[in-house]
C-alpha cells in the first residue's frame, strides 16, 4: 500500500487495512485508492507514463458507543476536508486530547483525507516531481477543488456509502462548494468553517478585500502594542539590508517578514508576534521562530506554489496578491501581510527558490470554473451550516456571505467571537454549534 503512481486498469481501486485499536480510546483504518492523475482529458501523466496517483485516507471512530463490542460503522460517515491547499489532514491522538476531533465524534464516524498530492497519499513535495518544471506545473493542475473532490466520490464508491457528510476548514470549505455544486446527490450534511470561497467573483477582487483586512488588522495590533510599531520596522530594515538572517544563514527579505502578519489571522496570534519581537533581533531564538512564523514555508511547499490558484473560479491569477497591492503597503513596510503570496517571497527563500519557474507556469495558467451557480441554487435537498468568521483576513465576510446565499439548505452563523482557526481553538464548540444549526436546534 506503498502511495506511489501506478497504473491499474480497474482504477480506481482500494486496498483498506483492519480496524485497528493502536491509538488510545479510537478505532482506525487506513484506505488507499488508486485514482487517475489527470480526468480533465488534458492527457497529462507522471515521467514514467503512468496515469494514476495513491490516495490515502485515515478512517476514525470512538473505541466505545456504551456496548461491549462497538460496530466501527455504527455512526454515519463524515469527511474532513483539511485546509490550505497542499497541507495534509491532522493525525488523531487521543493522549493529546483530540479537541475539534472529539466533537465531530460525538456524531460520526471521521475520514480524514490527505488531499492528492500531500502527505501519505502521492507526495508532490520537489519541482521535478513532473520531470520538469512544465511537466511539473501540469501535474499541479489536477491538484485543485475539482479533482479532490472526484477523488472523494471514490472513495464513497469504493466504500459502498450512499450518502455522506463533509467538514470543510479554509480551503476544505471551497472542496465543500465544489462538492455541493457537482455531487450534491451524495451528501447528507455540510459543514464548512471559514471557508466559503468566491463564486463567480475576481482574484483581484479576493485580494483587494484581505489586503484591506490586514491593513485594519496592522493597525489594531500596534494600537495594542504601540512600540511593536518600530520593532517591525527595525527588522524589515535589517532584512533590506541583508542583516536578518535565519538558522542557516540565509537572508530572510523584507516580503517574507511582512507576512508575519499571517500570526494575526489567528485565536492568539496578537500575543505570539508580539512575544516573538520583544526578543533580540539578533537573538538565536528570534532567529529559529522568525522562519517558522512565517506564512509561506517549505515544510508545505504547494501551499506557496498552487495557494492563488485555489482562488481562481476560472481566468488566469497573474499574482494577483503582487498585482493588486495597496500604494499603503509600498508606503509603510510596517503594514503586515497575510496569504498574500509573490514571486520574490518563492525566490528569497532557497528551498521554495527551485519553484519558482513553476508557481510562474501556474500564474499564466487559465483555469476553468470550479463552481456552478445554477448547481448550488439546486443543492436544496442537502442541509448545512457554516460559520463565517467577521473578522477572518483570509476569506472576506463579503464574498463568503454571498457564496452562502446561493445555497438555498446552508445556514450561517456570523460571528467575531473566533477568528480564521475558530474550529480548533474553540475546542469543538464551534462544530457543536454548526450541527445544531445545520439539524434546526437553534435558528441562527
């Protein structure tokens, strides 16, 4: 079950292992499909012309319902859609505690997806994955909302599920709309949190939006911390001048700085950037959590490489996150970024720098839609509940607030209590409150 390209004449095709009680007070399996790479009819494949890609899925179930010997599927199925794009799901442990899991537990059986291209299903992890880098960027074309989601309702197939039911976190909300506007028929129930794309609406106009929201987030944060003001600007000042450096040496420029901002968009986050710019600017410690508080990191690379495309509900991106830039961002370099990637961030780091003919080839790409209006509008034998996040700088209130209302069965639920990462530091609450609203125990 080894998750590397292969070809079958049967895929798609699953291989799944016994329920397994390793992880304390769970049952789990793990599945493995063989799926095709490429089902847009582009013809594209790996380097050795094989035409197919492993992906894996971690099944999870309570080890107990109150009987002595539980049935694992006793519960209905619910898929967890991770956030991102390019990052795999989250490994259970219940010794840590198992927090968000835990709630969604209390209701279904979980799968938790590790999206093609990440983690055990077929790592897309190097620019040469595809040979080269057009042939790499044309894999990356296949990594998007619309195949993920074809690779799910295989994955329903193949497990002989009629219907099931969907958890979308950020980009695991837009699979959810893409689900909703190409399978609805096998859904039961929605769940998306801060993650409602922008159907039918601009990149430019996405970026235009969380720019502003960083720029009133900046602020908000040196009106807390009046003197972290100068301490930004010190540092981006240092890193123009090559001065500011990482673990290794390396140079860390004034763009990969700015995107610190991307701690604000969280529960906390105010409290970790300014605790992580009290410390020394040439302290070791800054140095080591400055690179792993950065937004945009090589631990993830598709996150960086294929994050605009996401975005795109056809048309072409053309860095749209540089394009669109505020004139106040190039005035004062203490205005902070978020999820707002750009060439010169990929090239100013040295593993991400090998991408970068990559990411370009994926900015002159015309993409075609993800999302049918007159599909979602039809959608409204299937309920669900999404919490909008008011103050999220990373999916604007205004174009999620107009995705939901295409969806006739999708209740939402706006609130400033929780920021972009409500689900997980809400500890489950945030679910909680979505199944009640979704099944009609409280109305809003």
């Amino acid at each position: 079950m080894t998750p590397t390209p292969t070809d079958s004449s049967s895929c798609p095709r699953l291989a799944s292992s016994p329920w397994s009680t390793a992880t304390a007070g769970l049952l789990t399996r793990e599945h493995h499909l063989t799926v095709p790479l490429d089902r847009s009819g582009a013809g594209d494949t790996w380097p050795d012309g094989s035409t197919t890609l492993t992906v894996y899925a971690r099944e999870v179930t309570r080890a107990g319902h109150g009987v002595t010997a539980p049935d694992p599927l006793a519960r209905p199925a619910l898929v967890f859609l991770q956030g991102g794009p390019g990052c795999e799901s989250p490994r259970p442990s219940a010794d840590a505690g198992l927090g968000w899991l835990g709630a969604v537990l209390e209701h279904y059986r979980v799968i938790l997806l590790d999206q093609r291209g990440t983690g055990r299903s077929t790592p897309i992890d190097h620019p040469g994955a595809g040979g080269d880098d057009a042939g790499t960027a044309r894999l990356l074309t296949h990594m998007r909302a619309d195949e993920i989601v074809e690779d799910c309702e295989d994955l329903r197939r193949a497990l002989g599920i009629e219907r099931w039911s969907l958890l979308g976190q950020s980009f695991g909300g837009f699979c959810c709309v893409r689900y909703l506007s190409a399978h609805a028929d096998s859904l039961e129930r929605v769940h998306v949190t801060g993650g409602l794309p922008a159907v039918g609406r601009p990149i430019d106009e996405v970026y235009t939006l969380t720019y502003e929201a960083m720029r009133l987030r900046s602020e908000e944060y040196y009106a807390r911390y009046p003197g972290d003001r100068d301490r930004v600007a010190a540092l981006v000042e240092a890193s123009a001048r090559g001065e500011l450096r990482d673990p290794h040496g390396v140079s860390v420029g004034p763009q990969r700085v700015r995107s610190l901002g991307s701690l604000l968009g969280a529960s906390g986050g105010m409290d970790a950037l300014h605790h992580l710019l009290e410390r020394d600017p040439g302290s070791w410690a800054l140095r080591c959590d400055l690179v792993d508080s950065l937004a945009f990191t090589p631990r993830n690379p598709l996150y960086a490489v294929i994050h605009e495309s996401c975005w795109a509900d056809g048309g072409s991106t053309a860095w749209a996150a540089e394009r669109v830039r505020p004139a106040a961002f190039d005035a004062d370099p203490t205005l902070l970024t978020g999820e707002h990637i750009t060439p010169r961030m990929i090239e100013d780091d040295p593993l991400l720098r090998p991408w970068l003919a990559v990411a370009e080839a994926l900015a002159d790409t015309v993409w075609p839609r993800l999302y049918d209006e007159q599909a979602l509008g039809a959608a409204a034998g299937v309920s669900g509940a999404a919490a909008v996040y008011a103050r999220d700088v990373y999916v604007p209130l205004e174009t999620s607030l107009a995705t939901a209302a295409l969806v006739p069965g999708l209740r939402t639920w706006v609130t400033s209590e929780y920021e972009h990462n409500g689900s997980r530091a809400s500890g489950g609450e945030v679910f909680r409150r979505l199944v009640a609203l979704a099944g009609g125990t409280v109305l809003r």
